[in-house]
C-alpha cells in the first residue's frame, strides 16, 4: 500500500509541476482537463479529498481570474502530497475542499 501510495504521489507531483510550469500558457480548457485528469486518478486509487479538490480546481478554471485560484489550489495539493502519512495526506486535502466549497 505505502509503495502504491509513493508512486502515486510521483505520478502527481509530475502532473502538478507539469501543469504549474506550463500553466500561464494554457487555456483555460486545457487546464480543465489536465486538473479532471488529476480528478480521474484520485478516484481510481480512493483519494477523496484529492478527488473534491480537483473537481472544484477543474470548475475554477473555467472562471476569471482562474490563475490566481489554481496557484492557490496546486500549492495546498502539493504540501498535502509532503505529509508524513496517507491519513495526514486526506486531512489536508479535504480540508482545502471544505474550504473551497
């Protein structure tokens, strides 16, 4: 499990820097998609509070202003992804997701 756990948050740092990095240049769309994408993976492996922070950074996208909101919501993501355990890794991200709903 904690292999699995590893190798997903690889898999989401990468997708989170690649969209961090590349974000001023894309669409509005594009960063839509790319944050569904993040959505899609968080369900496959059960990740909840990843899961309702994505929808919610998905839909922001698509609003003025989306920049500032998604810097917002990729930082929370990625010091969720630095917590010391899978349980610390959910309290922070749904705590974000409350927050944001």
């Amino acid at each position: 499990m904690a292999e699995s756990l590893n190798g997903l948050s690889r898999d989401l740092r990468q997708r989170l820097r690649d969209l961090d990095g590349r974000a001023e240049r894309l669409s509005p769309l594009d960063i839509h998609a790319r944050m569904d994408a993040i959505r899609d993976l968080a369900v496959r492996d059960g990740l909840g509070g990843l899961e309702d922070l994505a929808r919610c950074s998905a839909q922001l996208a698509l609003l003025p202003g989306c920049r500032v909101a998604m810097a917002e919501c990729l930082s929370h993501v990625g010091d969720a992804l630095a917590a010391d355990s899978p349980g610390q890794r959910e309290a922070v991200l749904a705590a974000v997701a409350i927050r944001l709903h």
